[in-house]
C-alpha cells in the first residue's frame, strides 16, 4: 500500500500541474508525458485490485489489524479512482493547447510572408527611365496577383482563429491578440501594394511625358539645320527642289 501511496503522490503532483506548454514542441513533448502517465495509471490497476483482494482476504480471516487495512485499502482506492477524471482533463486541455500552438505557428508563417513581401510593397524604387519604370509595373502586378490569391490562406487561418475563440479556447484572449495583429499586418500590406502602383503609375506618367519631350526635341533639332538653311537655291530646279522639301518639312 505505502509503495502504491507514494506513486500515486508523484502522480497526483503531475497531473495537477499547470504547464501547457509554451510553444508546439514544448507541448508534444508534455503530450507525450502524458500518455506515458496514461499507460502507468492503466497498468497500476490489477496491482490496486489485487490489494482490494488481499485487504478483504484479512478482513474474511479476521486479521486483528483488518480493520486499519480496509480503511488504509479504501483510501488507496479512492484516491486512485479520482485521478482518473483530472488525467482525461489534462489529457483535453494538452490537445487543446497543441491546437492553439499550432495556430500560432500557422499565424507566424503569415505573418513571416507578410514581412517578406511588405519590403517589395514598401520600396521606394519608382524607377530612373521608362523602360525601368514599365519593368517595376510589371512586378508590382505579379506582387498585387500574388497578394490576392495568398488571401483564402489568410482567411483559413482568420477563421480557425474565429472558431477556437467561439468555442471558449482557453487560449482565447492570445489567440484575439494574434488575430488582431495579423488583420492588421494584412490590412497595411495592401494598402502599401495599391500605394505603390499608384506611385509608379503617376511615375510611368512622368517618365512617359519627358521620354515623349526628349523624342520631340531630338526631331528639332533635326530639323531645325533645314528651317533654318540660307540655301534658297542657285537656279529654278534647285529652288523647286528646296521648296519641295520645306512643305514636306
């Protein structure tokens, strides 16, 4: 009995512990511990029965300590029983945990892409020529395409979220925080992406108009050697010629 008393002692301490785990591998590892606590508790029980025989085996042959025995056995009974229900409790909450850590994890690769990508959408490179600015356009377009087709990944992770929160997780008031600041991250991500091909669209105007100015001042100057000729021609064919050539200019 007292070898039985001293494990049940170490039991009971382990199950009442308050350690959920702090991360995903923290959590295996006590979900683990507790499927090895599990299997233990299982395994004592034929030795708990077995001293319910023995201790009624003295009570039948009338033992003169029989008496202590019973009580001794009954409070080892009582005890054992009622580790049952707190070790399937933590048994839930450590599934429950793992499910929240998971959660987090799953918003931390969001919010991780989110980063990634916020460093293109945030750049200041508005281009230094057309051809550059028309290269960045396209870019920012793929970015744009690829921001909209990521959002049913953000939206899963959103809604898992919304149903552990709803279902009274008891991780619920972290999980409101995460949630909150991966809309947030979201929300500026987009805002900085439509930002951008705003910028670039007014710089792919710029650049349009003095690439359009460049191409019109080089044909100036192309022809303003001809307007401004003093060659009026030496005779009549040479003259018509140049006359041909000014209302063709």
């Amino acid at each position: 009995i007292e070898d039985v008393e001293l494990w049940l002692s170490e039991l009971e301490g382990q199950v009442a512990s308050e350690d959920y785990g702090k991360d995903l591998v923290s959590v295996q590892n006590l979900q683990k511990k507790i499927g090895l606590l599990e299997s233990d508790f299982n395994a004592h029980n034929d030795r708990v029965d077995g001293i319910k025989n023995l201790a009624q085996q003295f009570q039948n042959e009338e033992h003169f300590n029989a008496p202590v025995i019973i009580r001794k056995q009954e409070a080892l009974h009582q005890r054992y029983n009622a580790l049952r229900d707190p070790l399937e409790k933590r048994k839930k909450k450590l599934g429950e945990s793992l499910q929240g850590n998971q959660l987090f994890r799953d918003i931390e690769d969001e919010l991780a892409w989110i980063r990634e990508k916020e460093q293109v959408a945030g750049s200041t490179n508005r281009g230094r020529d057309l051809i550059g600015v028309q290269n960045l356009i396209k870019k920012q377009q793929a970015l744009i395409a690829e921001i909209a087709n990521h959002d049913s990944q953000i939206e899963s992770v959103s809604s898992a979220a919304n149903d552990m929160i709803q279902q009274g997780h008891f991780l619920a008031p972290e999980i409101r925080d995460k949630l909150a600041q991966l809309r947030d991250n979201w929300r500026i991500l987009k805002s900085k992406a439509e930002k951008r091909r705003g910028e670039l669209d007014d710089s792919l105007q710029a650049h349009q108009y003095l690439s359009d100015a460049n191409e019109a001042d080089a044909w100036m100057s192309e022809k303003e050697p001809i307007v401004g000729s003093t060659d009026y021609g030496k005779d009549e064919d040479s003259a018509e010629a140049l006359l041909k050539k000014h209302r063709a200019l």
